[in-house]
C-alpha cells in the first residue's frame, strides 16, 4: 500500500486543520491505519490509529478531545481533523498503515513506530501566531 498525505500548513493557535491521506495498491479496507508525528529535534510518536472498519480508535492523550481520526473505505482514506491547535502540535505528520489489525490491540504496539508497514512521506503542520 502506498500512502500520500496531504492537508498540512501554517495555523494560528486554536485553529483546526485536517489532514488527508489517500492510499493505492493493496487492501486498504483490511489494514490498521494511524498516524504519527515528529518534532523537530524529538522521537516520533503515535497520535491516533483506526481499526479496518472504523469502529475503534485509539488516541494519544494529547490529542484526546481535540483530534479526530476517520476512515472511508470506499475512497480508500484516512482523515485527521484537529481542532484546538496548540504550538506543541507542531510537527510533521505521518500517515501510517499495517496489513494486521491486529497491531491495533496492543498499546505498546500500536505506539510503536516499528508496528507499521506502510508509511506516508509526511506532511509539515506548524501552529504559530
């Protein structure tokens, strides 16, 4: 599965952003689908994932409250809205997918970069006045 994220820029502290990965090749409908973050000068961390059928997410607790994950099968995307930016959400985003859902009922797995097969290019939010 090859993934291309999209959606990401400049926003002001408070803003919503949403952010869009298309994916192609493979079955998109069978896999885990998530994405990640990375800092300028820090680890790469989980933010959310989503089971094959949408009916589990799993969030950060960062983001608990203020981001979104979605899926549409049909279209073969994954979305992230975020509401209520802050200036540490800045950070490239990455979206990421696995053929085994299975990745998904594990905490240590789920957040674990590693867990995942496929990977996005990323796309850069940057939340500034």
């Amino acid at each position: 599965v090859q993934l291309q994220a999209f959606g990401g820029g400049l926003v002001q502290p408070g803003g919503s952003l949403r952010l869009s990965c298309a994916a192609s090749g493979g079955t998109f409908s069978s896999a885990a689908m998530g994405w990640f973050r990375q800092a300028p000068g820090k680890e790469r961390e989980f933010v959310a994932a989503i089971s094959p059928r949408g009916g589990n997410t799993y969030y950060t607790d960062s983001a608990k409250g203020r981001f979104t994950i979605s899926r549409d099968n049909a279209k073969n995307t994954v979305d992230l809205h975020m509401n209520s930016l802050k200036p540490e959400d800045t950070a490239v985003y990455y979206c990421v997918g696995d053929p085994s859902p299975s990745t998904l009922l594990s905490s240590r797995r789920r957040t674990t970069p590693g867990s995942y097969d496929y990977w996005g290019q990323g796309t850069l939010v940057t939340v500034s006045s």
